[in-house]
C-alpha cells in the first residue's frame, strides 16, 4: 500500500469515527462523511486546524477552523478549489482521493 493511500485511509478513519468535530464540520457543509475523504489534516499554533477534503462528487476543499475554545465549532474558511495540477500541487494525496471517489 502507498503511503499516501494509506495517510487518506488514517485521516478519514479518523474523522469519521473519532474527530467529531471536523465530522460535524463536515456535515455542516452538507456533504456526508461516510462519502467524504480526508486527504491532508494539520494544526498550527495559534489554535487553527486546516483540512483538505474531497467529496463524493469529486469536489475539492480547503477549509479552516478555530480550535479556540470559546469558538463555534465549524469551518470559519472554506475554499473549493479547482481539479488542477497547481492543485495536485499541494499534497499528492488530492489526485489520489479524486481517483478513489471515482471509482467508487
């Protein structure tokens, strides 16, 4: 198994079953987790959390949130980005996710 197969297999095991709250998000955006995949995850310090996901329908999105304690829980930014090689750009697990929603 590829690396990057299996960092999307862990992030989106992850999200679904024990980030609730980045599952929430998720469905706040109106897109069903279980259809959903996580291909990139990473925190910063300065209580941010930043998410690429990839949909059933093989759109793709950048999104942010504050972790922030007192914060509402939901994506503060959220960026569809285009199916681009600049895109692919980013993290090599972006293709990769768009080849899986496509043959599902």
């Amino acid at each position: 198994m590829s690396s990057h197969l299996q960092e999307i297999e862990e992030l989106t095991d992850l999200m679904r079953n024990e980030w609730l709250d980045v599952r929430l998000c998720i469905e706040l955006l109106g897109y069903d987790p279980a259809e959903t995949l996580l291909v990139a995850f990473a925190e910063s310090e300065d209580e941010m959390e930043y998410s690429i996901i990839v949909t059933r329908d093989r759109r793709i999105f950048e999104c942010s949130r504050s972790t922030n304690e007192i914060a509402e829980i939901k994506f503060s930014k959220v960026e569809e980005l285009p199916n681009s090689e600049e895109t692919f750009k980013l993290t090599p697990t972006i293709k990769l996710a768009l080849s899986i929603q496509e043959n599902l």
